[in-house]
C-alpha cells in the first residue's frame, strides 16, 4: 500500500493535527500550508497543534514544491479545491501531471441565489477536473448531497470529518460534577449572525429558570449586542480564550449548543462530545450527523423553529453523572478520534487503489 501522504492546507489546524499525527506513526506525512495561522484563529486562541512525526512545510518554495509533485508514490490531499492560493496551484499541477489526487470538501452552503452560484461553481469544477481526482473525503450530514448533486460518481465520495484531539474518561476526583442542581449551558463560536448567538440567547432568556448559567465564549461583530442582551442575568462571557481554557470550561458544562444558520462542521461538537459533554446542535451543521437524538444530544430545526421546544425537553435530562458521561468518551474515542480518523482513511486509499470493500465511517456504524 502506499505510506506516502501530503496534505495541501492554508492552515495548521488543530481539526487536522489528531488525525494526521496518527497517520504519521506508520506512513510518511508531510503537511504543507501557506502561512501557521490566519488572524481569525489567532484571535480565537489557537496554538500550533502537535503534528508528531509529520514534516511541516510553511510557505514552501517552488523546489520543493516540485519535488514532491514528482514523487509518483505519493498520494496528495488538497483542502478544496481552487480555496486556497497555494493549495490551487499545486492542485492544478497535480492533476496535469497526472498525480494520485483526493479532496476534502466542506458542503457549500446551497441557500438561495449564491447557493446556486455555488452549485454552478462545482459543477463547472467537477467538468474540469472530476476525472482527475481520485476520492473525495465529504465532510458533514450535506457533504455527499452537495458532491453528488454536482455529478461526482458516488464511488469517489467519502463521509469525512474534523478531528479533535481524545479525552481521559472522567472520575470522581477530575470533575466536580453534582447531580443536585440545575444544568450549566455553554456556546463557544463566533459573535455572529451566522452563528445564531442572539436568537439562543433570547430563547434562553425566555427560559432562564431551567438552567443554571449559560456561558458565552467567543469573539465577533455582535458582542456588543450580546452583552447588552445578556446583562443582569445568569449569563457569562469570556470572550476569546485559549483552546485548553475553552475544553476546561466544556468539561464543566451540561450541555453545548450551537444553533448556525450554516456551518460546515462546527468542530467544537467534536471537543465536547470528547469530554463527555452532550449536544443541541442546529442541523444545519455537519457535525449534527454526530448526535444521536439520545444520550450524545440532539438536533433543533431552523426552518421548523423549534429550538426552544427542545432545549427546555433536553435540559430535562440534565445533568448527566459519572457514568452518562464516559459513555458519551468511549464512543467519541472509538467513533472520532485521531486514531480511528487514520485508520478510516487508510480504509479509504485501499479502497480507491486496491479495489477493497468500501469502508464506512466509523461515526455513522449504529452499533459503535
């Protein structure tokens, strides 16, 4: 089988770092991207991610670019296709020279008049360079709609995600969970209309009885807004903190919500379910493919409004214990960690080279 890997970002992300190190132990990785961060992720907190034995490239240069074009082992995998400037120009090189070529692909956001500019976009990228590209690794509930929809064969198409790092399970002496007391609530995203934050927190304040606090983590061009909303009330805000800060306060919450009118993912779903902690999600989110309706949390409907009909009914069963908790652990840690991420993909490239039995992704076996 092939061990030669190079991932084409814009970024070193920390939603790639868990898969990617986990890849790395038996296979040669190497990570290549136009700049460490961007403004927005430096505001939110990131730090570089630990990659473990994968070469990172910053801001490569054309040598070295062209080397590893010209190693025909290797299989590489661009993050969208014609996103990213570096990313594109290596992605159009790639498929001229005939090189092993995968995708990873968010859904678009299909709403309305630039939805379908959108589809047009993809469908004319698909007549382009469909033939060249090998597999496409879909991320989120509407990533194998979109795709096919714009004509890629559905044998190419992957389920694909993002991929946070995995949690100890909780025990006594880790957590200071008590049973005997209202749910505490968190939000952690962008202060934005896209997020949904002010339509959650009227709701929530319509309801402030049921639960405990609600704490508001994030940064964006609505805070001032939010802060009026939610003053003399049994709301916080932190603003931006450090992602180890964030997952602490993840860990000590009931419940994560996040509402977006649109959101590709939305890996802060991965980080609570890792820790344990449920989640209300809008199911305009492709991590909302995550949640079970049952003990992982559940998902609210935009078009049919219904988010405050179901946060009151969840917030019923709240708070978990000890035990609710790292069953929600064991299947993150078996479903979407880093090491079942690397082991899926390689599922993936058996079958795309080696004409194998199409794997499914672990996320979606119903018995996991």
């Amino acid at each position: 089988m092939f061990k030669k890997y190079v991932f084409w970002q814009n970024i070193l992300s920390i939603h790639q770092s868990a898969f990617i190190r986990n890849l790395a132990e038996n296979n040669h990785v190497t990570v290549v991207v136009e700049k460490k961060f961007n403004t927005e992720r430096i505001k939110q907190g990131w730090t570089i991610p630990d990659f473990g034995k994968a070469l990172l490239i910053i801001s490569p240069e054309v040598e070295s670019i062209n080397s590893l074009l010209s190693d025909k082992e290797i299989i590489h995998v661009f993050t969208g296709i014609k996103s990213f400037k570096l990313a594109s120009q290596v992605f159009i090189l790639a498929t001229k020279q005939k090189a092993k070529v995968g995708v990873i692909l968010e859904p678009f956001n299909w709403i309305g008049i630039k939805g379908k500019l959108r589809f047009i976009k993809y469908l004319l990228l698909r007549l382009k360079y469909g033939k060249n590209i090998d597999f496409l690794l879909v991320i989120g509930n509407r990533g194998r709609w979109c795709y096919e929809k714009t004509g890629f064969h559905s044998a190419k198409i992957y389920d694909w995600g993002y991929f946070t790092e995995s949690n100890k399970l909780i025990s006594e002496e880790s957590t200071t969970i008590s049973l005997d007391r209202k749910p505490n609530i968190i939000f952690v995203g962008s202060i934005d209309n896209n997020k949904n934050i002010l339509e959650l927190v009227s709701v929530c304040k319509k309801n402030r009885d049921i639960f405990q606090n609600f704490l508001i983590i994030g940064s964006g061009p609505l805070k001032q807004e939010l802060l009026f909303l939610i003053k003399d009330s049994n709301f916080s805000y932190l603003g931006n903190i450090s992602n180890e800060n964030v997952k602490e306060h993840i860990l000590d919450s009931d419940l994560l919500i996040l509402p977006s009118k649109y959101d590709g993912w939305g890996a802060v779903v991965n980080e609570a379910l890792t820790m344990g902690t449920p989640v209300l999600v809008s199911e305009n989110c492709g991590s909302s493919i995550l949640i079970d309706g049952d003990y992982r949390g559940t998902v609210f409907s935009i078009d049919k409004n219904n988010l405050e009909e179901i946060l009151i009914s969840f917030l019923q069963k709240l708070p978990y214990g000890e035990s609710k908790r790292n069953t929600i652990i064991n299947w993150a840690d078996k479903s979407i960690s880093g090491k079942i991420a690397a082991e899926y993909f390689l599922q993936i490239v058996e079958n795309v080279y080696y004409i194998s039995e199409k794997p499914i992704a672990p996320w979606l076996i119903k018995n996991n």
